[in-house]
C-alpha cells in the first residue's frame, strides 16, 4: 500500500514533489484555531493500516510542534500502521550541551519528544556538531538526506573556475563534499564570535582562491552575519563577488536583506525552508531517505 502524506501549512510545494517522487497518495491535514489560542487538528483522510507521512519543514518550530504531535498523535489513534516524520529542516539540535549553569538542553528533549510519538524520522542535513549522528539523542530510527550532490551539481552547472569556500569551521563538512562533487578546490575560513551579531572573519588562503570564483557555503544562515563577513573577508584581498549558498535558509528579520547589500553575486538555498532565494531542490534525496526508512521500520 502507498504511504499517505500529510503536510504542515507551508509545505505545499515541498510536498508535492515528495509525492510524487514517492508515488504517494495525498491526505489533507486542517488545523483550526479557537480564540484563546488552542488549536484543533483534522486528518482528513482513512490513515487504518497505511504508513502515515507527516511532511513539516521546522523553521519556526514553536509554532508547529504541537499541532504537528496532535497529528502524529491522532495517526497513531485512528489506525495508522506507522507514523513518520519527514523534516526537510529539523530543528531544535544547536543546544546539544549546556552551556551556562541552569539551561535546558532542548535538542534531548525535542528528540525524546518526537521519539515518542513517531516511528521513523527523515531529514536533511541535520546541523549536527557535538552529536554524530541524530542516533546518539532519537529513539526511533532515522534517515539523512544528503544535499551536497545537488548542491554540486548545482555549481557544475552554472559556475566557471569555482573555489568552495567555508565561512567558519563547521562548515567544512558540507564545503568538502560539496568540492568533491564539483571537483573543485577548497578552503574554509577561522570565525571568531564576540556574540550573536558580532563576529569576525579570516582572509582566505590566496593560493587556492586566486583567479577563481568563490563560492561561499553553509549549512544554515539565520542573522547571515556569518556570511556578510565572509563576503568582507574575499573583498578584502580582491577577489570577486561571491556566490552564496546554504542548505537552510533561516534567515531572521531584515538578515537576508543585510546579505544583499552586502553585494554577492547571487544568494541561492535548498528549498528545505520555503524561501525567496530557493534554486536548489533535494526533494529527490529526501524521497530515497524516506523510502530507506519505509524500507527499515518494515523489517
């Protein structure tokens, strides 16, 4: 039997790809919302005895946890077989220690919570830093697309002479496979941060970069600020304006904005967050993932 997917306001697009690269059939998901701030959640479809997919890209997640474990609650209840989750962008994993006296380590508790109510969990490069792998803190299997090879591509296709450039450290895993996939050098840049929207930024290694077109990319840009140095730090020892991609585009007030005049040659994001700058899809990735782990809850 196919999988039923439902999906979060927001996801319509996303979702209709992932449909149809899965062969999918369609439920509707209604949310309403009373006048004291409650919400009511309908599955508009018979969910007995089918894998039920819940397609939520979370960006914003305080808004769209608990309707989205009402859903995955009500699956569960009204007869579905399984119940997944598919998250282009899964959040809640930047707190993975605590790092002042008294804080709460959400990215354990936001997975405890999910683990709790879904059988499976798909994603796309997940902003893993401390963690190895999403297993070391879910309880449920998961699945990890991987969106270098479209980013790759995507370079190949539309860039001459390309240098992959990382804005900081944590970058770099992305920036290689990336690289590798283009067939192109790279190098990342040092980051020091003096708070959330004073950081400093490295000149790059001038003999890798030297006539050639940098490419900038992260994983996640929210405030860009990150970036927006970066882009300082290339002009700074005379090199072209840069193109800039990241897999996540969480860009907060007025960020994406402040990164346009910051003058790159072009902004570009994967479409796991609905954003002006999408140009990049890993719907196809993401489909191959969440057939893995159809494949795997069934065994």
């Amino acid at each position: 039997m196919k999988p039923l997917v439902f999906h979060l306001p927001g996801d319509e697009v996303f979702a209709a790809g992932l449909v149809r690269a899965l062969g999918a059939d369609v439920g509707r998901l209604q949310l309403h919302q009373f006048p004291d701030g409650e919400s009511l959640v309908r599955l508009d479809a018979d969910v007995t005895g089918r894998i039920v997919v819940l397609l939520a890209s979370l960006a914003q997640p305080d808004i769209k946890a608990l309707p989205l474990l009402f859903a995955a609650d009500a699956a569960r209840d009204l007869g579905a077989a399984r119940v997944l989750l598919v998250a282009p962008y899964l959040a809640y994993l930047r707190q993975d220690r605590r790092f002042n006296a008294g804080e709460a380590i959400t990215s354990r508790t936001f997975a405890a919570l999910l683990s709790s109510l879904f059988d499976g969990i798909a994603t796309v490069d997940p902003h893993l830093h401390r963690y190895h792998s999403l297993g070391e803190i879910y309880g449920i299997p998961t699945a990890v697309a991987q969106s270098a090879s479209a980013v790759a591509a995507w370079v190949v296709a539309n860039v001459v002479r390309p240098v992959l450039i990382g804005p900081d450290a944590e970058s770099e895993q992305w920036v290689r496979e990336v690289a590798r996939g283009a067939n192109a050098p790279y190098t990342v840049l040092r980051k020091i941060r003096h708070g959330d929207l004073n950081v400093e930024v490295s000149l790059p290694d001038r003999s890798i970069v030297a006539g050639r077109q940098p490419v900038l990319i992260d994983d996640i840009v929210a405030s860009a600020q990150t970036m927006i140095r970066a882009i300082a730090s290339l002009r700074q020892v005379g090199l072209p304006a840069p193109v800039c991609i990241c897999v996540h585009a969480l860009f907060s007030t007025d960020a994406y904005s402040a990164l346009l005049t910051a003058a790159p040659l072009r902004v570009l994001s994967c479409d796991t967050v609905l954003h002006a700058s999408n140009g990049i899809s890993v719907v196809g990735p993401l489909a191959v993932a969440v057939q893995d782990l159809i494949q795997a809850i069934k065994t």
